[in-house]
C-alpha cells in the first residue's frame, strides 16, 4: 500500500473524539452495593457467647427464628473513590435499645473486625439518629477504623482493622514497623475493594444481643433495577 493511501486511512483515526469524560464526574456518579439486614445472619445465639466478653448482653435473650427486626443498608461508593454515602432503613426494632452500628469486614457468618463505626461517623447518638428508623451518613478516609501495628500484648481491641487483601505482603511502609498488621485497609478504595469481594457486612447490636449481634447484613453488589 502506498505511503499516501495509508496516510490517508490514519488521518481519520488521529481525528476521533478523546473518550476522556469530565473528571467532576467522579464525585457525583457511584458504585452502589446493598445489604437486607436479618437475625438470621448471625453466627450464632447470643447465649453462646463467651462469657468472659464485654461489654456483655443483658437477658433475656431471643432466637433468632423469634425476632421481628429487619434491615436495609446501601453503601454508594463515589466512583472516584473519596467518599462513601451509607443509608440504612431499620424496622421491628426499638431505637432506645440499640448499643452500636458497624460495617465489619468478614465472610458470612465470620465474626470480623470492625471497619467502620457508623455511631461515631453519624454523631455517636444512635438513639437518636435512629429514632424514624433511618441513618445516613458520610463515610471518608478518616472514618476507617485502621490499625497499623499490633497493640502492646498483640491483641487487637476496638477499633479494629480490616485488611485489603490476606495475600499480600506488607507494604513497604510496613516493614519499618516492629509488629505490623498485613495491609490493613486506609482508604476508601480498600473499603471498595472489599465490597467487590463480598466481604463487608453491617451489624447492629442492642442491650440484649451484644456480642453477635441482633440483625446482620451481607453487603452485595446492588442489582440494576
């Protein structure tokens, strides 16, 4: 083919539009994932909690096949990665009995370290946040309960820290620590990530069900509607 039909034949594809879209799209478009919320997701009854626990729950206890709450959460992740917008709807559930609010990080029925504390990220008044049944609230990088290093004894108490991912090695600015924890999660993006593997879930804990918990969510990818 000659040099000038080639030339000819590229000149068109030099002319194309740029699919570079706006970047303030970022912050105004999401990622959605969704939770229901039931007791039935919890790893157990709470009368087979450890007994040494606290802070511990107080009787009487319900099965979990007995209990009428019910839940649902959403997580919109702004896709460029800098926030995160949680709603939650709870209902069969008296808001005064409600201790504490968390996004976990574990597979079903694994009982996780906690990522976020939605008590303290709404205001730390879940009686109140909760008293129509609703909580919204923003979620940034400062929101992340991470823990860098293991704490003197090495064990980790609230708040706790989820990692990005168990295969991977320590960062670099890892290895300059003495006892560092593998990869714990920092940003938003890890929060995401971690969304995407399906190892996120919310957990509410009242008076009477403290230690596991009295309802549980599995955080999943939201179904186009």
């Amino acid at each position: 083919m000659k040099l000038s039909k080639i030339l000819a034949l590229s000149i068109p594809l030099f002319a194309l539009p740029a699919h570079a879209k706006d970047p303030a799209l970022g912050a105004t478009t999401f990622t959605v994932y969704d939770a229901y919320l039931s007791p039935q997701q919890e790893g157990d009854e709470e009368d087979a909690a450890p007994k040494s626990i606290e802070p511990k729950s107080t009787p009487p206890f319900t099965p979990r096949e007995q209990r009428k709450s019910r839940g649902h959460g959403q997580i919109r992740f702004a896709r460029d990665l800098s926030k995160a917008f949680v709603d939650v709807q709870i209902a069969g559930l008296n808001a005064a009995d409600i201790l504490m609010f968390h996004i976990h990080c574990g597979p079903p029925g694994y009982l996780g370290p906690v990522l976020v504390d939605l008590g303290a990220a709404a205001g730390g008044d879940l009686k109140s946040t909760f008293a129509n049944g609703k909580l919204s609230v923003e979620i940034i990088n400062k929101n992340l309960n991470t823990v860098t290093m293991l704490p003197a004894g090495g064990k980790l108490k609230p708040p706790e820290a989820c990692p990005v991912d168990l295969g991977l090695p320590f960062s670099p600015d890892q290895l300059v620590r003495k006892q560092p924890l593998p990869n714990p999660v920092k940003t938003i993006a890890g929060m995401e990530y971690l969304a995407r593997k399906g190892v996120l879930y919310f957990n509410l804990h009242t008076k009477s069900h403290t230690f596991y918990g009295e309802m549980r969510g599995q955080v999943y990818a939201a179904p186009k509607e």
